[in-house]
C-alpha cells in the first residue's frame, strides 16, 4: 500500500498529470494494483533554504511503502519517477531527491486493523 508525497515548491507548477502517471508507475514497477496506491502532491506554502549546489525548486518525494522488497525493484522505481517528475515539473533530475521508507504491515492500519491481518 505506498503511499507518495511530493513537496514541490511554492513556484513549481506541475501539469495535471503528474499524480496519474506516477499512480501508474509506481503500480507497475512494484507489480501490484493500483487501487492499493495513494498519491498525493503538495506545494510547500514557505520559501526555502538549500545548498548552493540544490535548485531551490527542488522537488523531495517521500515514499512510504510495505517492507521487502529488492533494492533493483527501488533502483527501477527511482528511475522511473525521476523521469516522470523532471517531465511534469520541469525540475532537472539531480535536483529530485527520492526517499523510501519502509515498515512492517503490522505498522499500517486501515479501518482500526492492522494490515498485517488483513491479509
């Protein structure tokens, strides 16, 4: 069940595709339905502050998701979305900074169970 928060910020404009097509990719490259992925996409309301050698539009995308899987299954989906966000935003590929987390599903609960006993 990933769920995909993008923090872009206040002068990133995405296009109106960004959320379907990661939705998409991120279903395909971990091989599972995309009803059990979540996206979400949020401009930052404040300036920032970031290195001299980061764009200040930098996008950060957090992607929380079930543990297990291989690093060449990461390696594919950090790929693929970098692709697909310097696409829509606009933002060069060494300023997309990517980051899986990842829990047990005894630590994700929907409707008050775990999902660990769901199935």
């Amino acid at each position: 069940m990933p769920v995909v928060i993008f923090h872009l910020s206040p002068e990133t404009k995405p296009s109106d595709e960004l959320a379907k097509d990661v939705h998409e990719a991120v279903a395909e490259v971990l091989g599972i339905s995309q009803e059990h992925v979540y996206v979400m996409v949020y401009n930052s309301a404040f300036s920032r502050w970031v290195h001299e050698s980061c764009n200040e539009n930098f996008v950060f995308v957090e992607i929380f998701m079930f543990s297990g899987r291989s690093d060449e299954m990461k390696e594919r989906l950090f790929s693929r979305l970098t692709e697909i966000i310097a696409r829509h935003t606009g933002v060069d590929g060494k300023d997309i900074i990517l980051n899986v987390i990842e829990s047990d599903r005894n630590n994700w609960a929907r409707d008050g169970t775990q999902m660990s006993k769901l199935g």
